[in-house]
C-alpha cells in the first residue's frame, strides 16, 4: 500500500512539471516563411498563457489581430485568427525554442516555425 502511494505522489509530480513547462510559450515568437502563393512572410506571435488558456496576437506585415480559442496542454498548442484577409487555424507543437506551426487557411494546409525572440 504504502509503495503504491509513493508511485502515485511520483506521478503527479511528473504531471505537475509537465503542466509547468507547457506554460513556457509566454512571449514573443517569430516565424519567417514562403506562403502557399509564394509570397515570402513573416508573423510574430505574442502569447500569453494562464493556465491551460492561450491569449495573445498575430501580427504579419498588414495587421495585428487577437487569438481566439486559444489552448495549450503539453507541448501542444492550438488557436484561430480572424485576419482581414481571412481565417486562420494554427496547430503546432513546442520543443525548446521553437515551435513548428501546421496552418489552415482557406482549405490549403502548411507548415511554418516560429522561434522564440523575447520572453
């Protein structure tokens, strides 16, 4: 009994620290990129995490617009933009510094990284 205690202590800890570092996505993030029409692009991300929710902007060379439906759990991060040129769902996948984005607009997928330039 008391071992089996031990081990649940241990895995919510893991779970805690988990958790902990998931929130590491706080700041500014920018991605550099060729878009789907050829278009060379460059999006800076400002985020801001409480908890499992994700706020934060976009910003590309015509706008800045708020996230919407922000989420972040692990290394996973997921949100939407309303851009004056369109709707944008964002998916991607943080590791260290960097963060590789899978993005839909338009019924067209790509995929960008962004990297971190500020906390």
């Amino acid at each position: 009994m008391r071992n089996r205690l031990w081990w649940q202590v241990v895995v919510l800890g893991l779970a805690v620290v988990s958790l902990a570092m998931a929130a590491d996505v706080s700041g500014k993030w920018k991605a550099e990129f060729t878009s789907p029409d050829g278009e060379q692009r460059v999006n800076t991300f400002t985020f801001k995490v409480e908890g499992e929710k994700l706020s934060g902007t976009v910003a590309g060379t015509q706008d800045e617009t708020a996230i919407e439906n922000g989420k972040i759990a692990g290394d996973e991060i997921s949100f939407t933009a309303e851009r004056p040129f369109g709707s944008f769902a964002y998916k991607g996948k943080v590791s260290g510094d960097e963060i590789k984005f899978k993005v839909t607009f338009n019924d067209e997928t790509f995929e960008i990284t962004a990297k971190r330039i500020g906390s």
